[in-house]
C-alpha cells in the first residue's frame, strides 16, 4: 500500500513540474504550418488520443486525408515531445532513401524495445546496423535458404496445418483462424530461425513470454507519459516487472540453444542461427558471452519479423476473401488450373515454387489485402539534423517522424477513390499479369536501404499457405467477413502488428473436389 502510494505520489508530482516546463516550452516555439488537428493547449492531441484509441489508426488515416500534403503534426501530452506523421509518397522516400542518414532508429526504438531487441538489426543504426544487414543480405540472396523455408513450409503444411483443419472441418467445429495461423507461422520461425521444434513445454513459454515482451513495449511506444512507465521500471512493478519476468524467459531459452549449438558444431545445419554462427566466426568480440549476446539480438529480431507479421497478413485476408466472393472464386479458378486430384481425399495438394510464382492473382489479392491492412501500420524515424520535406513539412532535430503505411492504403491522392475497397485487379495488366507498384506507394515491406529481406520469401509463404487452404476449403467466418459497414470500422488491436480483435472464428466447407474419390 505505501508503495503504491510513493509511486501515485512521484507521479503527481512529476506531472506538475512537467505542466509548468512544457508550459513555458511550448511559448517558446514558432507556430509551424503544419497542421495539427484535434490539439489543446498543454494537454496537446491527447483528449483525442483517448477517445479515439479503439481505431487509432483510421482516427490517423482520417486526419491525414483532409490534410494539403497527408502530413500532420502531433503535439504531445505536456509537448515533451514532438511528432510529424505523414502518408505522402514524396515524404516517405525522403526519409528512407533520399535523407537517409538523416532519419535514424534512434532513442525511441531503444527505449521501448531494448530488453527485447537488445543491439538487433531492427533496433540499432550505424556500425552495428550495417555489419548485421552484410551479414544478413547475403544469407536471404542464398538459394539454400529460399530452398530450405519452402521445404519447412511444405513440410509443415502438410504434416501439421492441413491435417488439423481436415479434422476441424469433418468435427464441425469452429476454430479461429487467427491462432491457428499464428501457431503453425510460430513452428516455422522457431524451425527457420532456430532449427528447433516447437512441441517442448520451453518452447511454448518462449512464445508466450515474447508475445507479452511485444505487446508491452509497445505499450511504451503508445504511452502519453512516458515518465510513468520509466518509474515503474526503476521500482520494477506493474507491466515493467512483467516485461522483466519474459525477457528473462526469452534470453534462457535462446541462449540455451545457442550454447547447445555451439557445442554440436552447428556449420552444417540450414537455420539462421546455424548461418550467422558461422559468418560470424571471424568477427572479433570481447568474450564468449559477448558473441553469444550478439548472436541472442540478431536472431531475435529475425523471429520478431517472421513470428506475427505472415499470420496476422493471411487473417486479414481470409476475411476480406470470405466478404468478396468473386475474388475467392478467381483464386480457386487460378490454383485450381495447376491442381491435379489429390492422391486421397484427406490429403491437401501443396503446392511447389514454381506453380506459387504463377499465381499472379493470387500475388495480387494478398498484396491488396497489405495495402488495407499492412502487418506493421505505422512505422517512425528520429531526426538527426534540421530538415524540410518535399512537401514544405520543417522537421527539428531530436523530433520523431513517422509514417503511416495504413493511412497511405486509404488516401484517395495515392490510389484514387476506390482506395478503401478490395480490389485486387488494381494490381494486374491487361494480361492478367501481376505488377508491382511503386514502393514510396506501397511501404508495406519498407523501403530503400531498410527493405525487409524477407519479402520474396514472405510472400511465397503466405503463397504456400493460401493456395493449400483455399483448394480444398471454403473458409466462412462467423462474422460474414468483410463488409462495407465492417471495413469502416475494422476489428483490429491496438498492438505493433495489426492483429485481429478477437480472432477471426470461423467453420471450414469443403469444396465438392475434395469428395471425388470418396464418390467412386
């Protein structure tokens, strides 16, 4: 109780030295023409923050949209920090590839995920960055390792996901689509990332001790004060105490198979962990423990990359499928032409590399699917030095830039008035042949020196994976799917991937091919 005291008290207390501070902070600066919506004195964007928090990222789409230029600024609570949010094309290649330098990781990212991340490839900038994305852009460009995630995906296809959804699907059942997803994208990155199964009672608490890492520091990121999370880990309670207890869990877990491997001689195994142990051989470190450490944060970032982002893609959209029926029916037209009977009726037809890359409308739904509901919504930068966007935006140094890549899949400016419906023929030619668009356009993967390495892999997964379930099921969720009145509030999660409140329940129907040889 005296405990909980002290702390309301520090807390009051450092609120109204900060009032007075920020107060006198805030007449210092010049008004800036960027707009800033919904803003108070003192109190900043938050009254609006909180009242919109349930759809924070169309409450941004929607400010960003009735914006000159889709860039907005955000005051803080108190001002104790200084935000400029933008969806415009122009701006966010000027912070990714024509500034680059100037738009860095920075403090923030430390901050809120360092117990994490610790010195990873996603949270660092510099020496440390460039050495990890060397190390880590020759092993994505290897055939090996494209051959060896296609392999653990069709393997795990057909050995573990298709067979428990054949069972779901002849019991009736309900399942939710969600966690199933996460659970069999979890067994692969724990498969790819560690060469590790996934079935051991250590595993599974690794995986609910990362998720719970994830979601508080992501708490942190949202946190209108960050002063009060900050004293919650100087006196280790609440969330804080909690994020310390599942980082412990994780570090035992992933420096376990770390010593364990380099005890076995991992060299000949086909893991990223394998991989960066023997890329790493010649790198100089201060001791066993450093190199160990160093190893622990890049395989890490690699699981946070791969764990969520794949599972939470193909839920969203399985729902957008179920509430557009013709483009499900253009999907199972397209895999169905590739697709010869199975050899039983319980067996899926899985599917090999070269029929994926001819699913061209296939590429184009789930890239569709992307644009309205990107895995990772909002992304940020700091600012090194002064600068000015294309669009006349001034960005001070210390101050944060973000970029929305949610808001920029429903600007009418970026993909014209039907920006807020699913169409995935946007994508295709004439011919029927799928076309990329314009990356700044398109941020779903990131862009310029920061590309995610994994995109090609990423979509032949979610490929892999779309094209086995959709041949031999119908997947009809509770909900209905997809609809006008549901797309206008859609049912997402305020987390740092853009997961589904609530799951996404739904019964499985087999398709009438699935019963041919049952009819002989």
């Amino acid at each position: 109780m005296m405990l909980e005291l002290s702390y309301l008290i520090l807390s009051l207390t450092s609120i109204s030295v900060l009032i007075l501070i920020c107060f006198f902070r805030s007449t210092s600066h010049p008004p800036t023409r960027t707009p800033c919506p919904e803003s108070y004195p003192i109190i900043g964007n938050l009254p609006s923050l909180l009242r919109n928090r349930h759809r924070f990222h169309d409450w941004v789409a929607d400010m960003l949209s009735k914006t000159p230029s889709s860039t907005l600024q955000v005051n803080n609570f108190l001002n104790l920090s200084h935000i400029i949010c933008t969806a415009n094309p122009v701006n966010v290649e000027h912070l990714l590839v024509t500034n680059f330098s100037n738009y860095i990781k920075g403090s923030r990212y430390l901050d809120f995920l360092q117990e994490l991340l610790g010195h990873g490839i996603f949270n660092v900038d510099g020496h440390l960055w460039t050495v990890q994305r060397k190390i880590a852009s020759h092993e994505f460009n290897t055939k090996s390792l494209k051959h060896f995630v296609s392999d653990v995906v069709k393997s795990e296809l057909s050995k573990s996901l298709m067979p428990n959804l054949f069972k779901a699907c002849d019991h009736g059942l309900i399942i939710d689509m969600q966690e199933v997803l996460q659970n069999f994208t979890f067994t692969n990155i724990c498969k790819v990332a560690f060469g590790v199964d996934p079935g051991s009672v250590s595993s599974l608490n690794f995986s609910k001790a990362f998720d719970d890492a994830v979601e508080i520091g992501f708490s942190r990121f949202m946190a209108p004060l960050p002063a009060l999370w900050k004293l919650q880990r100087s006196l280790n309670i609440g969330s804080e105490r909690r994020l310390k207890e599942a980082v412990k869990v994780i570090n035992e877990f992933a420096l376990e198979v770390i010593e364990s491997r380099q005890e076995q001689d991992g060299g000949k195994n086909q893991d990223l962990l394998s991989r960066f142990m023997l890329l790493s051989s010649d790198m100089e470190f201060q001791d066993q423990e450093h190199k160990r450490m160093f190893l622990r944060d890049i395989i890490i970032s690699f699981v946070l990359a791969g764990k969520d982002s794949t599972s939470t893609a193909l839920t969203w959209f399985f729902w957008l499928i179920a509430g557009n029926p013709h483009c499900g029916s253009s999907i199972y037209s397209e895999i169905s032409s590739a697709a010869p009977p199975p050899a039983t009726a319980s067996k899926a037809r899985i599917f090999s590399y070269e029929e994926l890359k001819n699913f061209h409308y296939l590429h184009a739904a789930l890239s569709e699917s992307m644009r309205l509901f990107p895995p990772v919504p909002i992304n940020s930068r700091t600012t090194v030095e002064d600068d000015v966007l294309p669009d006349g935006t001034y960005v001070k140094k210390g101050w944060f830039a973000d970029y929305s890549a949610y808001a920029m899949g429903r600007m009418e400016k970026v993909w014209g008035q039907d920006c807020r419906e699913f169409k995935p023929e946007r994508w295709l030619d004439r011919d029927g042949v799928y076309q990329p668009f314009d990356q700044f356009r398109y941020p779903v993967f990131h862009c310029g020196p920061r590309m995610c390495l994994g995109k090609q892999m990423a979509y032949i997964q979610m490929k892999a994976i779309a094209a086995a379930v959709m041949h031999e099921f119908e997947i009809l969720p509770v909900d209905g799917g997809a609809t006008a009145r549901k797309m206008a509030s859609p049912p997402y999660r305020l987390t740092m991937v853009l997961k589904m409140r609530g799951g996404l329940p739904v019964r499985l129907k087999r398709r009438l091919t699935s019963f041919r040889l049952l009819d002989l």
